[in-house]
C-alpha cells in the first residue's frame, strides 16, 4: 500500500501537470484536440488521487501500522467508522483527501462541460490544474501520508478522542467540499477574465457550483457547531474559535456573491463587484487553509505546527496578485451596461445586503488575524473572544434579517415612499404585535426582542410572496391552493427555493436568540440527593464503571424528574483513553424543542461517590439544528432540475 499509494500521487501529480499544460496550449492555439486531452488528463488526475486515497483507507481498515500516518490515527480497538474517517483526521490525510476532492470536482466540470469551446473552458482547466497541483505537491513534498515507519508496531497510537465521534467523520468532508467547491467558480471568474468573455455565460456556468459549495460549506460549520456541543463541554455550540471563522468568512462571502449574481443575470449590473466577491471567496478559502495548518493560531481545531504553512503562504500570496492583475487588466471590460435607478429598490436592497455580509466577513477576518500580529510585535499571546465578535456580528446578522424582509416585496427599479406602505404594511403589523405579545409576556431582552420581531417580519414577507403566487395561478388556472402551490413552486423554483432557505436562516436567529436567556448552575452530590433547578428535579443515584480495551468510562447516574415526572435517565461522564493518556468529557443532554438541559459531570470523589455536576439550561438551540435543516434543503431545491432548464438542456 505505501508503494502503490505513494506512486499513485506522483501519476496524479504527473497528470496534473500535463493537463495543465494541455489546457493552456489548448487555449493559445484554440485547439480542440489538445483540449479533448487536457480532460482525459484531468480524469486520469482524479483516478490516480482515488487510487492513493483507498491505498490509506485500506490500510487503515487492515491496521498497516508501518505506514506512519495510519500507525498515528488509529488503533485495532477502534470502530471501522472512525478507521474511515481517520483518513482525514490528521494533517497529512487531510490534504490528500482535499487534493482528492479537488480532482472529484474538477473531473465533473470536465464532464458537464465537455462540449463547451475551448475559449472559456480552457483556462477554467488550467485553473483548476493549478489549484491541484499545488496540493498534490504539497502532500508528496511536504506532508507524505504514505511515509514509512522505522519498525512495525504491534498496534497504533489511536485517533485524537475528541475526533472519535460521528460528526467528526461527517463535518470535515462537508467542510471540504464547501472550501474547495468554491474553487470551481473561481476557476470560472478567471477564465472569464483571461478570456476577455466576461457576459453572463461564465455566471450562469459557475452558478451551480457556487450553489453547491455553499450549502455544503454551511452544513459543514453547522455540523462543527454540532460536534462542539456535544463534545467539548462548555454548554456551547460556537465560540468564534479561528478554525471555526476560517470556514465562516468564505461562507459569508458566497452568500454574497450568490445574491449578487442573481443582479448581473437579471440587470446586466455590478460586473466588476461580483468579480471580486468570487475571487475573495476562494481567497478566504486559501486563507482559512493557511492559518489552521501553519501553526499560527491556538485552537482545538487546527493542525500541529509544520512548514507547509510558508507554502500556502506563498500560494496566497501569489492568488491575491493574479487575481488583482487579472481585475486591473479588464477593469474596462467590467464596466456594468446598467446602473442603479433608485435607492428604493429590490437592487439596492441586494447590494446593502452584499455589503453587509462582506462587512461581517472583514469583521471576523480582522477578529481572527489582530491577535496574531499583536503577539508578532509584541510577544505576548492574546485572544478576542465572543464579546468582541457579537459587538459587530450581532447588528450586523440583524441588519441582514431585516433585508431579507425586504427584499422580496420591494419592487425592481424604483419604488415610491407611499408604494412602500402598502407593500410592507402587514409584515410591520405582524412584526409589532408580536413584539407587543412578547413585551407582555416580561421578554425584555433588547436583541431578542429585535430578532423575534425581525423573525416575524421576514416570514410574514415570505408568506405574503407565497400567497400572491398561489393566489395569482387559482385566479389564471382555476387550480385549488394545494395543486396551485406546487405548480407554482415547480415553475419557479429558483425563486421559492430561496424563500425556503430564508425561512431556515429565520428559524436559525430564533436559536440564536434563545441564548439570551441561557442559564448555568453547579453543586455537589452525594449518592441519593437531589438537585431543583427551575421546574427539574435531578437526583444522583451514584456512579456506573465501564472498562473496555482501551477506555475507562465513569459515569454519573442522574434520574430527570420535569413538574414530578420521571422524564429521563442522564449520564454525564468521563472518559479515560489509556492509549493516547487523554481525558474526554462526555455531556447528557435532555432535548427539546423549547430547551436542551446540558448536564456536565465535573469531577468525581470515587471513595465517597461524590459527584460534582454542572448544568446549562439552553433555550431554543433545537431551532438551530432545525433551521439548518430547513436552509440546506431549500439550497437543494434550488438545485433541482425543473422542466424549463431540462428542455434548454
């Protein structure tokens, strides 16, 4: 396995250099034939990455511990799930499996775009090789996985505890395929540039894989946040931790070239600014890679320190370069056939929106690199934690809620002061009376009032959007509203497909607000006692061992009694991993869709059974999973293929 996977980078590597290079001679001499190769290269690329990739896997699942990696991140105790997921869980699998997926995608656009000419599609190749390369370079040169032991072990060290558990072989694939899906787009935006075709072909061309990395980008930071709060033990889900804002700032930014592409499409505007929203999406990915991988910053997330952090260093660099040289050379070219007709209208409540979103995204940037500079110059570590971002982040989530409000309802153009009144005149009326009902019922909270009010705004536009369809297809079709519904939905899909998807962002500031009222409390028990927090009652009933070849588990006993009724058995506990000497905290959770009560065993008194318990009552946070839930299929829908697109296709 080492020989075969080690040979099969240098092919893929091979390969990648050679489409590469296919793919500009393709271009330069507007050869079709030489272009037709530079694909077949790409394709023999992802084959010989696909190759390497099971040779680790394989390894993993026999338990080859000469190999070094597999010897590092893994065990013969350990689950066949987590020994899949291990390919990834340290540095030097990590970026193989990114140099795979970035092979997976560029075959498919080599696939879907077979029959596109060679004018664009070449230096979006050539792009792409680029992009590959690198990665393969960087595992063969820098961070071989396939590196050969001294001797052959008995048995492996074992993967880091905290990653043993099942969102951590979910998140970080999803992560990937949002960071490197955004490569794809880029790859498009440059080859529009390089090509001097900068009409709205390469848009719609680079439309669906923008879609694509962004609702895997998202559902990868909802699924870190997910493996935080169960794993990590603080009550939380996020912590503005810089591996965390790594992924989050280039997600910020898709959203919003996502938005403004919809105004190049429809208006023939803001050419040059969604230009520079794709570039500064993938440069943020790029970023995001170079920090958690350098050894910069401090966090549970990132890798250990190596030197391939100089080599992403000098990618970075090199990308900001090409991409502002490629912008100065066709400023000319990018200049928009339109300009915007009036502040009151759905164009400038896109661009606001644009705006503000890469103005959240700076704010984190700023927020995750200051600290790094500061200890540079002065040489003392320091860390801005939650209160600094939620001073920027909180207003500006909120100014984003109310556009997405907006938006929908205000017309394209231009709109009038009067014209306005109507339009927004129930969604106000909902807004206020359910900030009125709120106040009544001694919800004071100033944010959480914002938000619930905002929540309501913006659904009650959606709606009103919804009901206007419906209403306009029973009156033209005679159709009832269920049949009416899902006509209307199938026609315009893209359209309501992305209501669908605000209505998940709603219900995720609903979670969000419900940490305004979060509660925390701690005591100490002895075997029998009970504990009273708000309508609980928690009685400890002692500890329970279990010893397996290589944890040791000691856990809490705690029966969960809501207004005298039994409603749950909890069993926070401790977790020993003799292997890698590591102690993990394992939370009990009592969920619900109103509160989660997030029970921590602290430390224990084993001659006395003493227990110390710690305890966060966190209203609302199903709502975020939910509304996540909600987003990523309204993100799906979009995608969908409808009649219309099929019979263009």
């Amino acid at each position: 396995m080492i020989e075969l996977g080690y040979y099969s980078m240098c092919a893929a590597l091979g390969c990648g250099a050679l489409a590469m290079v296919l793919a500009v001679l393709a271009y330069r001499g507007r050869r079709e034939d030489l272009h037709d190769s530079a694909r077949h290269a790409v394709w023999g690329t992802a084959f010989f990455t696909s190759l390497a990739c099971a040779g680790i896997v394989y390894a993993f699942v026999v338990g080859d511990y000469q190999m070094e990696y597999v010897w590092g991140n893994s065990d013969r105790d350990m689950p066949l799930f987590f020994k899949l997921g291990a390919l990834w869980g340290g540095q030097s699998g990590s970026l193989l499996f990114w140099g795979w997926l970035v092979s997976m995608y560029s075959a498919l656009v080599a696939l879907r775009h077979r029959r596109d000419g060679v004018t664009l599609m070449g230096p979006v190749l050539a792009t792409l090789m680029v992009v590959q390369v690198f990665f393969l370079a960087i595992v063969i040169f820098g961070s071989d996985p396939f590196r050969r032991a001294d001797f052959i072990p008995p048995d492996g060290v074992g993967l880091n505890p905290l990653l043993q558990h099942p969102a951590m072989v979910i998140h970080p694939p999803c992560l990937y395929l949002g960071m490197i899906g955004f490569t794809v787009p880029f790859a498009f935006a440059v080859g529009a540039l390089i090509s001097g075709q900068l009409d709205n072909a390469w848009l719609k061309k680079a439309r669906m894989w923008a879609i694509v990395g962004w609702i895997f980008l998202g559902a990868g930071n909802v699924l870190g946040g997910w493996w935080a709060y169960l794993e990590l033990g603080w009550g939380g889900y996020w912590a503005w931790d810089p591996v965390e804002n790594a992924s989050f700032m280039p997600w910020l930014a898709g959203t919003a070239y996502i938005h403004s592409a919809m105004i190049q499409e429809r208006k023939q505007m803001l050419k040059i600014w969604n230009m520079v929203l794709i570039l500064t999406t993938f440069i943020l990915t790029i970023f995001g890679t170079f920090i958690t991988r350098s050894g910069l910053i401090s966090s549970v997330h990132s890798f250990a320190q190596s030197n391939i952090g100089y080599y992403f260093g000098a990618f970075l660099i090199l990308t900001i370069v090409v991409s502002a040289g490629l912008l100065i050379w066709r400023r000319n070219d990018l200049k928009s056939e339109n300009h915007l007709d009036s502040y009151l209208s759905r164009e400038s409540a896109f661009l606001f929106g644009n705006l503000i979103l890469l103005g959240g995204a700076f704010a984190v940037l700023y927020g995750t690199v200051h600290p790094m500079f500061a200890e540079m110059v002065t040489g003392k570590r320091i860390s801005l934690g939650p209160p600094f971002f939620n001073q920027f982040m909180i207003p500006i989530g909120l100014g984003i809620l109310l556009l997405m409000g907006i938006g929908p309802l205000i017309p394209w153009r231009r709109a009038s002061w009067s014209a306005l009144g109507r339009i927004f005149s129930v969604p106000v009326g909902l807004m206020v009376g359910a900030v009125l009902v709120l106040l009544a019922f001694g919800v004071v909270h100033s944010y959480a009032l914002v938000t619930f009010g905002l929540c309501v705004f913006v659904t009650g536009t959606v709606l009103i959007e919804f009901w206007r369809g419906i209403r306009a297809r029973m009156s033209a079709h005679g159709e009832n509203p269920v049949l009416a519904f899902f006509r209307l939905f199938g026609k315009g899909q893209r359209r309501y497909g992305g209501y669908i998807v605000h209505i998940g962002v709603v219900i995720i500031f609903i979670g969000f607000a419900g940490a305004a009222f979060t509660q925390e409390a701690e005591t100490t028990l002895a075997r029998g006692e009970t504990w009273s927090f708000r309508n609980y009652d928690l009685t400890y009933r002692g500890l329970h061992y279990e010893r397996t070849p290589s944890v040791e588990k000691v856990a809490a006993d705690v029966l969960l009694r809501e207004n005298d009724v039994d409603v749950a058995v909890m069993m926070p506990r401790k977790d020993w991993y003799m292997k890698n000497k590591q102690l993990a905290s394992e939370v009990a959770i009592h969920a619900t869709v109103g509160s989660d009560l997030y029970l921590i065993l602290a430390t224990i008194d084993e001659e006395t059974e003493r227990a110390s318990l710690k305890l966060y009552w966190n209203p609302l946070v199903s709502w975020y999973w939910i509304g996540a839930i909600v987003m990523v299929l309204g993100g799906v829908l979009v995608l969908l293929p409808t009649r219309r697109r099929k019979v263009a296709a």
